[in-house]
C-alpha cells in the first residue's frame, strides 16, 4: 500500500551526522515524500546543498533553543497532504527496509487504529546489564518493570527495544512515525528549555488514549555512534527530574509521591556511575530530591522548577 511521509530531523552543530544520516535515507527501499531539517546552532546549508537535487530537503535554519521548538517547527512545514511523519534524531541511521517494516507492522494489526509506531533502536536499558543486585534494586523502586512499553504511576516508561514482536505500548520514544493529523498538539504547553527531558514521554502518552501506539522490532535503526552520551552528569539529572516531574503532574492517574520515591532508585544509580565529585554529586542529588518534595508538599506547579533550566 503506497503511503506518503515525511521525515523531520531536528539538529544542532552536527553536520557529519547528518550528511550520514541523509545518506541512509536515500538508500530506503520506500522514499519520503519530503524531509524537513531544522538545525539551530551552526547553519550547515552546505552539508544539506550537497543533497539537493538527490532527495526533497526542505531546510530551515533557527534561532529558536531547544529539540521542541525545532520540531514545531518542522511540523508546520509538512506538506500537509502527508499521511505520516517520521520523526528522527540526528545521530541515527535508517536500513532499506525499515519503512517497510513500520508499515508492515501497521498492517499487521486487524483491529483498532494505529497512530503511532516505534522504530527499533539498540536496547540502552542500562539496568538490564547490571548484575542481580542491581537489578533487584532498580525493580525496589520501580524503575524496572514489565510489561514493556508501560507507563507506571511513578512515571516509569518501561522500554520496549528488547521485544522481537510487534507489541502495543503506551509510549514511543522519538524514533517513531505518526500520522500527521495526531502531530498538531505537539509541543503543546510544553515549557521552553535547551534540554527537554522525557518530550517524547510526555508528547506520546496521551495519544495511547487515542488510538493504538505499537512497537515495529523489525523496523531497524542504528546509533551512528556507539558511545552514548552521558546521561548521569548532575546537570541533565536535574533536567530529567523537573521534566519526570512535570510529566507526572500531568495526570491524574499518576502519582506525585510514586515519582519521587522512584527519583531516589534513580539518583543511587547516577551516584553509582557519576564521573564527577562524588560528594558534590550526592548533595546535588539530595538537593533536586528536596525541592520536588517542597513543591509536593506545598502543591506547587512544576514549571517553576522547570524554569530553573531557561538559561
């Protein structure tokens, strides 16, 4: 079945990454109908003009911070007679077949309409290699759990990458293809910060109100690098935290006081592997604990924590 998409790629200062990833795309089996790029940073209009001609770019250069602005962006730019809407970072890299395998997945499902679905990435569930101890305490407080692609009262999105059959999930990560006509409340009341923290989480769950999200494990992508980047730094756990934190106040059915209790499994594990000053590092921690735990118990809206982020 023939199904025009797009892809949207928000990037900052990586011009290698994306002549790699553009290089990918156009050996899809199945071609976009346009790809939009939205880079802030440095304007790499010359890496996108050696593709000109060779794929439908339509690039836009902005001064606006932050991946949720760049992709408002890039959706007001679909052509909107676009079916679906591949969103993607810019560090990854498409097989041939894995749009295929997206839709393949889309048409395997006989009941329900899917709107969303979730390209396969690597597993980086760090806690699955950790050892039986780790695991237990990780499971303690919630930040290990089944089933896949559950989100907990705590927050919790459980991953889904380790499942080798289309599966139904409750989230999808920002690898992942909508359908256009779902992507007009992105970024809706979402506070302006450069590191946004769970978007794709608070972005998605919602939609699996709507309508069916589902996991394609054999729509492949690979990480460009093998190297992530560091996730434990005190800096992007306190942007984690506020984001988690927003996410959960969101919703009714969650619980303030489960994240929180969750937030401490996190912050031992970030201890456990920080590469700063140890101490600096627990005080830290404590410190983020301290204010999520003020603002619940004096019932204060989280944006004001996430306005502690706006540079």
């Amino acid at each position: 079945m023939h199904r025009d998409f797009a892809i949207l790629i928000p990037t900052r200062n990586r011009p290698e990454k994306v002549a790699k990833l553009l290089s990918s795309i156009r050996s899809l089996n199945r071609k976009p109908q346009q790809i939009i790029i939205v880079a802030s940073g440095e304007d790499i209009s010359t890496t996108i003009a050696k593709f000109s001609g060779l794929l439908p770019i339509s690039y836009r250069h902005t001064n606006s911070i932050g991946q949720i602005a760049q992709k408002k962006i890039g959706i007001s730019m679909i052509i909107p007679t676009t079916e679906w809407c591949l969103f993607l970072d810019d560090d990854l890299l498409l097989s041939p077949s894995a749009i295929d395998e997206a839709f393949d997945a889309v048409d395997s499902l006989t009941t329900g309409k899917v709107i969303g679905v979730g390209l396969s990435l690597p597993p980086t569930t760090r806690a699955n290699d950790s050892n039986l101890f780790l695991r237990g305490t990780a499971k303690f407080f919630g930040i290990r759990a089944n089933p896949p692609g559950k989100v907990f009262k705590s927050g919790h999105a459980s991953s889904y990458l380790q499942e080798n059959r289309v599966v139904e999930t409750q989230w999808l990560n920002g690898a992942s293809l909508w359908r256009l006509e779902f992507l007009d409340t992105y970024g809706t009341d979402f506070p302006s910060t450069s590191y946004a923290a769970c978007e794709d989480l608070i972005f998605s769950y919602p939609l699996s109100k709507l309508g069916k999200l589902i996991y394609a494990p054999n729509a492949k992508l690979q990480f460009q690098e093998s190297e992530l980047s560091d996730f434990d730094s005190l800096s992007l756990m306190e942007a984690a935290a506020y984001w988690r934190f927003y996410f959960v106040s969101m919703h009714k059915e969650l619980s303030a006081w489960s994240f929180a209790f969750s937030q401490v499994g996190r912050a031992l594990f970030a201890f456990k592997r920080a590469k700063e000053k140890k101490m600096q590092f627990a005080l830290g921690m404590i410190e983020i604990e301290s204010r999520i735990i003020i603002s619940i118990l004096q019932k204060k809206d989280p944006r004001y924590l996430l306005n502690r982020l706006v540079n």
